[in-house]
C-alpha cells in the first residue's frame, strides 16, 4: 500500500455526508483530474478542515492516496469567490453548475482546461450579480455547451451533419441524437434516417451558437426572448440526455428554481 501523500490545488465541487461523520468531497484539480477525497469524522480538526472544504473557494489540499479511498490531511484556503453567495440567484446558479460539472466528469481524467474554464467561470460570478431565471438558464445552458465542447461532443451548428454542406438560414433540421443540423436535400434524400429530424427557428440555433462559442460576459447583454429561451433549454437539454453519460432524467435549469417557477418571459439585462 502506498502512503505518499500529494500536494494540489482545487475547487470543490459537491460535498456528501458519508457513514455518521465521515464527509466525501469531490474536487477538481488542475493537475490530478477530479478526485473523490474522504474527510474522516476521528480525524483531528476535521470541523476546521470541512469549514475550508466549502464550495466556492480555490484551495490548497494534502491528501494521502489508500488503497481503496483517499484521505484529506490538510487544507488551505486560498481564494474565495466570496460575492457569489451574495445573491441567491447567483449562489444556485453556481452550486446547479458544480453539481453538472461533477455529474459529467470522470475521476482521474488530467484535463486542464477544464480547472481553468471553472476558475474563469465562477470568477465571472463573482462580482454579486442578481439574475433573471431566464438569465440563469441560459447562462447554465451556455456551460453545458462548453463543457460538452470540451468534452469532444460538439454540436454541429454549422454545416450539414450528413453531406458537410454549410447550412443555409430556415434550410435545415434539427437532430439531437445525432448532434446537430441537417440540411433540408439530405432530409428530403434520406426521409427514414431523418424522420425525427425537427423544425427549429434560425434564431434558436443563433441563440445555440452564441452561447457556446461567446464569453461569458458577453452572453448578459444579449436580450434574450422568452420563445426562444424556451426551446434553447429544451435543445440543451436534449444534447445532454443524448451526448454525457450520466443520470438526465431531471432538467439541468431544475437547481436554479429555488421554488420559483421558471418563466420564459421577454425579458433583457
Ligand atoms: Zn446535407
């Protein structure tokens, strides 16, 4: 059994309560992937330890690899995104985007850019912001399309997903099985392969494109329109189901209700 111990940084994602007074923490890290780390109830200090281990913060972890789980022996804070916990629309939006990001990564997986795309992400929540539901929404769903970017399950918004043609606008199909758009030759050339294939307004895949490749500050100055919002959510949603591994039976806009029922009204920033 090895008993090294590693030093990181990272951010925690979700934390679980485990046996009576054990707590399991998942943390992604820039250097070791996601890791699962087990704070011990026994352990010394374990109440400091946990009050460091709270979402929202960059931290600096020592934990010991076992054979069967991994132990945290020491933390420190090094920065806390202390304003997203100043609204609460800001708070859900950011706890609904760990808890996805958690549900969609792998252990272990060494991905930079990931680390990176967090820190830049929570650090654009970080200066206590109130938004909209409808904003919220579409800012969760712009993370979802990057995450899955990243994650090698880009959606084809552009070109024809079977001939490669680009696509020409009010021209095209939408399949979210397959990943994206489908121009109306090789529809009308293949009715069978594409019978689920569905009308989408040109906007709502603007929309689509705008908040996967866009930066963050730059998608809350769009005004968003209430119909549109509607069949974006319901668009990512799909992709999601589709395209992550994971458990999707609930919408991912479900976390930033906070009991208020989601409206798509016109609304802008
Ligand atoms: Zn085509």
């Amino acid at each position: 059994m090895s008993w090294s111990s590693i030093k990181t940084e990272g951010i925690v994602l979700t934390v679980v309560p485990v046996r009576e007074a054990d707590r399991a923490y998942n943390i992604l890290t820039p250097t070791h992937g996601k890791l699962e780390i087990i704070g011990r109830g026994a352990q010394k200090g374990l109440a400091k330890l946990a009050s460091h281990l709270e979402p929202f913060a960059v931290v600096d972890v020592e934990i010991i690899r076992g054979q069967h789980s991994t132990t945290v022996i020491s933390v420190d804070r090094q920065f806390t995104f202390k304003k997203i916990s100043n609204e609460l629309s800001t708070r859900l939006l950011a706890q609904s985007s760990l808890i996805l990001l958690n549900r969609y990564t792998h252990e272990l997986t060494d991905d930079q850019a990931s680390y990176q795309d967090l820190v830049d992400w929570l650090s654009f929540l970080n200066v206590g912001r109130d938004f909209s539901a409808t904003r919220s929404t579409f800012l969760l769903g712009a993370f979802l399309l990057k995450l899955m970017k990243r994650s090698g399950y880009d959606v084809e918004l552009v070109n024809c997903l079977a001939c490669r043609n680009e696509i020409a606008p009010s021209d095209f199909r939408w399949h979210a099985g397959k990943g994206g758009l489908v121009c109306s030759d090789c529809v009308s050339a293949d009715k069978e392969e594409w019978f689920t294939a569905r009308n989408i307004e040109d906007d709502v895949i603007k929309l689509l494109r705008f908040a996967r490749d866009s930066r963050y500050e730059d998608l809350i100055r769009l005004a968003l329109s209430g119909v549109h919002m509607e069949s974006f959510a319901n668009m990512v949603h799909d992709l999601v189901s589709f395209h992550l591994p994971g458990r999707y039976d609930r919408p991912f806009w479900e976390g930033i209700l906070a009991d208020v029922e989601l409206e798509f009204q016109p609304e802008s920033v």
